[in-house]
C-alpha cells in the first residue's frame, strides 16, 4: 500500500472506510413517503360544532362546510377558514373582562370609550357590552377588511350618538332601557349597509356613572328620586286599599237601602191589599166587621195591658168585689162587663 505524504515529506495515514448505511435512492424514497404521509394527513379537517368552516381553492370561495370530519384538495390547493358562526360573541367598551377568547373583545383604550358627553352637555362614563354572530361567513372573510374592528367603532358611534340625544338624567336612571334600544337599532341599521356579515344581537349597559368629581352629587339626586318614587308607591297603594274598600261599602250600603225599599214597598202593598180585601168585607156588612175587627184588636192589645178592672158605674161598692178577685187562680183574673 502506497503511503501519502504530506507537505513535509512525512508519510501519512489513510483515511479509513466507512460502510455506507443510506443510499441515494433510500433517501428519495424517504422524502417521498413523508410527503405521501404529510398529503393524505392535509386531505382532511375538522370543524367543530360550534363553526363553520369556508373552504378555498386558491384563495377563492367555494363552499361553506358544516361542522365534521372533511375532505380537501392538499398541498395548499384548498385552504379552510374556521368561523365561530354558532356561538354567540361580544364586544365589550368601557372595560375588559379576563380570560376572554375573542380578541377583539376589549378595546385598546376602555378609559377614552366610556368618557362621554349628553345632550345637556354633561359627562358620563358609559360601560356597555354588544352581542353579536357571523351569520354570513362570506361577507364576513371577503366584503370588509376587519369586520370585527368595523363592529367596534359602530358601537361606538352608536352609543355617542344615542347617548349625545339625551340628557345626563336619562342616560344614568330613567332612559337606560330606551338608550339600549336605540343603539342597538342604529347598529344593526350600519352593520346591514356595510355588509360586515355580522347580526347584533343586543346591546346591554353595564355601569352608567358621572365623572368622580361629581358623583357624589349625582348619587344624591338618585337617592332622592329613589325615596319619592317609593313614596309614591307607598302612596299608591294606599289608594289601592282604600278606594275599593270605600266602593265595597258605598255597595253594600246602596245594596242595604235597595232591600229595604224593596221591603217596605212589599210590605206597602201587602197592607193596601189586605185592607181592600177588610174593605170588601166592610161594605158588605159594616156592622159584623166592625165588630169582628174590634174583638179582634182587643184581643190583641188586652194581653198586653196587664191586670185591669173594668167596673160598671152602677157599682156602690168596691170592696165586696175585691176579695173575690183577690181569691181568683193566679191573681189576674179579670171582671169584664159589657154594658
């Protein structure tokens, strides 16, 4: 064997050999079953139950998939987009919750949203929350560049807009419902115009309050329109017992005085008839009726009167009378004699 020098003269070693583990072809064969692998696992995509998804084919809208287990042309060749279009999201201005999932939920800047101005020309700080959806994907990913940013300074328009129509009063305690109403109307209004393929679903005000340096002042004045609304409730209901109860006995009193009318009446005519009928009887023998109607009456009223004497004038004396009377059964026996 045939030593190599080097550049002094030395003689050198030679490289040793190596076997050869992987060939040119293995390697091939290598990258190709990865990419076999790699286009069979991007032929499929799921979405879930609460999307849905747009698929694309190169970059062109096709369809709109349902939520399962789909098929699509690999090697980026169909693209899909998955949109949360079942499940309902929100806007918040004014302040952010934690841990939310939308990134567009909360502004950049909640303090300069939730300043604003009434139509009286005074300040308040407006915190309220919008409920929306996709409920068209195709309009949502094509006719808008960042819809949900869109949405965002529709809702704010909308609320400086409402709120501005008002007064101060209105906006913090007796027009919250009516404010809610109306921005709400006027968003889905521009959302519809723009095309942003967004439905808004509410629009709900969470904390309406003066500026800090006047709060105190405002909480007075809702105190005291708090405690004369309760007035006059309490005052209401006062009216609420005491007027059906006066009409129920203002009834019954009228119902009391129609039965006795209708008594007396009753008892009128009962009279009149039973006298015509003694008249009837009177005209036919005066004599017999009168006196049946006197036997009758002294019947009656004798009963009534007591012990009496009845004495005729002839008598001389008394005395002799009156032991036997005195004698007689019980003591009330009556002498009676018709002169």
């Amino acid at each position: 064997m045939k030593l190599m020098a080097d550049v002094y003269g030395n003689p050198m070693r030679p490289m040793p050999k190596f076997p050869q583990f992987f060939s040119f072809n293995a390697f091939v064969g290598a990258l190709l079953g990865l990419l076999a692998i790699s286009t069979v696992l991007g032929s499929f995509y799921t979405v879930a139950a609460e999307s849905e998804g747009v698929l694309l084919r190169f970059g062109k809208f096709v369809k709109i998939v349902d939520p399962g287990l789909h098929f699509k042309l690999p090697l980026g060749v169909d693209d899909v987009v998955v949109l949360p279009t079942r499940r309902q999201l929100k806007l918040e201005f004014g302040f952010g919750s934690q841990g939310f999932t939308n990134r567009f939920q909360v502004g950049k800047s909640p303090a300069d949203e939730k300043s604003m101005v009434t139509g009286d020309l005074n300040a308040a700080l407006v915190e309220w929350v919008v409920q929306y959806r996709i409920d068209n994907p195709k309009e949502y990913l094509f006719d808008v560049r960042d819809p949900d940013l869109t949405l965002r300074d529709i809702g704010e328009a909308s609320m400086r807009e409402v709120v501005g129509d008002r007064t101060v009063d209105e906006v913090i305690t007796i027009g919250r419902q009516e404010v809610e109403v109306a921005a709400l109307a006027r968003m889905q209004e521009l959302a519809k115009l723009y095309q942003l393929g967004i439905r808004v679903d509410g629009v709900q005000l969470k904390d309406v309050n003066p500026p800090r340096q006047v709060e105190s002042s405002f909480n007075e004045v809702n105190r005291a329109q708090q405690d004369r609304e309760n007035a006059i409730n309490i005052a209401n209901g006062e009216y609420n017992k005491a007027v059906p109860r006066a009409r129920g006995q203002a009834e019954q009193t009228l119902s009391a005085a129609q039965g006795y009318r209708f008594k007396r009446i009753n008892e009128a005519e009962g009279d009149v008839a039973a006298f015509k009928q003694t008249l009837e009887q009177y005209l036919k023998a005066p004599e017999i009726t009168r006196t049946r109607i006197y036997l009758e009456t002294m019947a009656e009223v004798l009963p009534k009167a007591g012990s009496k004497m009845i004495l005729d004038d002839s008598l001389r004396s008394l005395l002799p009378v009156l032991p036997l009377q005195m004698g007689s059964q019980s003591g009330n026996a009556k002498a009676l004699e018709i002169r």
